[in-house]
C-alpha cells in the first residue's frame, strides 16, 4: 500500500468509517433503541413524532441542544475546558475504533487489548470526571464522588471481565497476534462450544455488562444522577452545545462498549465472517441482542444507594470476573 493511498484510508477510517461520522450516527441510534425499548417495558410510547418510529428524535434532540439551545453565562468554572476535555474523551473513543476489526486501517499487535482497555477504561473515565468538575456546583461535586466511587469498581471488573476471552483465544488457539483484539474475535466462538471454556466466558459476559451498566450510569447505577437528591448530580449545569456534547460521549460510550462486547464475547461476523453482507447482518444483530440486554437490565431496578451499588459491583461483576480469569488459567493449565 502506497503511502498516498495510507494516509486516504486513515482519514476516511477516521472522519467517515468507523470514525466520527459513524461513530455519531451508532450512537444516536443506539440511543433510540434505548429509550425505544425502555418505553414500552414501562407501557409508553417512547420516541415517536420525529421519523419512522421516533428514529430520527435522537437526533432532532441533539441538533436542538447543539444549534437552538444557548449556554448559560458561568461564574464559576470553564466550559471551554468541559468541551476539550469532552472532546478528548469522544477522540479516545473514535481511536480504540481502530483496534476493531470493523476498519480498514486496523491496528494489531501483541497485548493491544491493553491499549484498548487504556482508551475505554482510563481516557473516557477521565475525560468524564474533567468534564463534570469543569463547572464547579456543590450538587456536581457531590454527583462526581459518588460516580467516582461507582468507577473505582466497575472500571478493574470491565478490564478483567475482557481479559478473560482476550487470554482463552490466544492461549486456546495458539494463534499471533497473542492477547489481541483480532486474535479474539477470529477465534472466541469456539470457546462457547467448549464445555470447559464456555463457564468463564458466561461468566465474564454478565460481569462485562454489569459494569457497563454502572460505567454508563445505567439503573440501577444512576446514583450520580438522583434527581431529588442533587438536581441531576454531574449535569447540573450542563445545558445547549455543551450538554450536547456529554450526551455525545454518553452515547458513543454506550456504543462502543456494546461493540466490544458484541466482537470480543460474541465473536461479531461469525459464523459469516468471510461473507460482507451476512456479516454485517449478524454484526448488527448480535449488537442489538447485547443492546437489548442492558436495556433489560436498565428497566428492570430501581435506583440503588451508594453502598448498594458498590457492592452490587463487586458481588456480581467484579467477584465473577475474578473467577472467570483463575478458572481461565486452571483450563489453560489442564490441555
């Protein structure tokens, strides 16, 4: 490949597919599927006045808050400091895209799924917590300690739950690139269909999607957001283009965690992986199962207290993901 041709793919990966542009568009329409499915668990209608369905309201809400809505004058605080670092986070998301293989310029190597974990796990955290204490508010301060505390918890249960499917591939299978995202996603449907190996994944599969549910501030894990008890806790003060943006990285968190899950778990084209369209097909199909699940999840509790949902963490996503990696050496160990 020429280098002309290099840098032509790396702009489109990066601006079109499955950079921004996609990343924008999966995430308003994940953000759909939500509240789509969340609606009518609770006998509502959902979104339904803009486009078929309501498709398009996502959308129409962020154009809203993006181009109508104004900013109000802060005292305190800097909200050009809450876009960069919104930004920051929404580029750490577009750059782990590229450790995928969903793009034409894909990044492999040895142990990459440590810099994908790197970008999910520290970078979007980060840029989050920055963003919220960027506008400094008593009920904001309040929100980010107790999302923090959430963090602390979710972030090391997220990180092992991955590792377990990323170390059975590459110690099962044999195959370079080891402790690789591409090495996995060729190779992780037959641990599902191996009696041994299929009782960790399960069990790092639940752990992944708990702590996706409390990384995204999902119920039962929407403490930083109690409404009667902080007046929306870490957006407090986020309004017009600026609560666009968090909506944003909320939402392209929400994405690529549910990709990741759907490639490194669920081994996304396969069983069509050499075929485009059937691929694609099943790609979508196993996102919406995963989307689906943390929807039911979403609807299924109510709001827990601090030491409710921290425990909650350890107990059923930590704790299991724990036990899924030393039952993944003890496999490992036997053949």
């Amino acid at each position: 490949m020429d280098t002309l041709t290099l840098i032509s793919l790396t702009i489109f990966s990066t601006l079109i597919f499955p950079g921004l542009l996609t990343l924008w568009i999966a995430s308003m329409f994940s953000e759909w599927w939500v509240r789509k499915l969340l609606a009518r668990t609770q006998r509502r209608m959902g979104p339904s006045y803009v486009g078929p369905l309501g498709i398009l309201q996502p959308f129409a809400d962020f154009l809203k808050l993006f181009i109508v809505k104004t900013e109000p004058n802060y005292r305190y605080g800097s909200v050009k400091l809450a876009r960069i670092f919104g930004c920051l986070g929404i580029g750490a998301l577009t750059t782990s895209l590229f450790l995928l293989p969903i793009t034409p310029i894909r990044i492999t190597f040895n142990f990459d799924v440590i810099l994908l974990i790197y970008f999910l796990g520290v970078w979007v955290a980060v840029s989050e917590l920055l963003m919220f204490t960027s506008l400094t508010n008593p009920f904001t301060i309040k929100g980010v300690s107790r999302f923090s505390s959430i963090l602390a918890f979710a972030e090391p249960a997220f990180f092992t739950a991955t590792i377990v499917p990323v170390y059975l591939a590459s110690r099962v299978s044999g195959k370079e690139p080891v402790f690789s995202v591409s090495t996995t996603v060729e190779n992780v449907w037959g641990l599902w269909v191996n009696p041994l190996t299929a009782i960790p994944m399960l069990l790092a599969t639940i752990a992944a999607l708990i702590s996706i549910q409390s990384k995204l501030m999902f119920s039962p894990f929407n403490i930083p957001e109690a409404e009667q008890e902080l007046i929306a806790g870490v957006g407090t003060e986020f309004s017009g283009p600026l609560l666009a943006l968090f909506n944003f990285l909320h939402d392209a968190d929400l994405y690529v965690l549910s990709l990741v899950i759907t490639l490194v778990f669920l081994g996304g084209q396969h069983p069509f992986s050499g075929d485009l369209i059937l691929g694609t097909l099943i790609l979508i199909f196993k996102y919406l199962i995963v989307l689906t699940a943390i929807t039911v999840i979403k609807s299924s509790f109510g709001r827990f207290r601090v030491e409710q949902g921290v425990s909650t963490v350890i107990k059923y996503s930590l704790i299991p993901a724990l036990i899924a990696l030393i039952f993944s050496i003890m496999i490992v160990s036997l053949i």
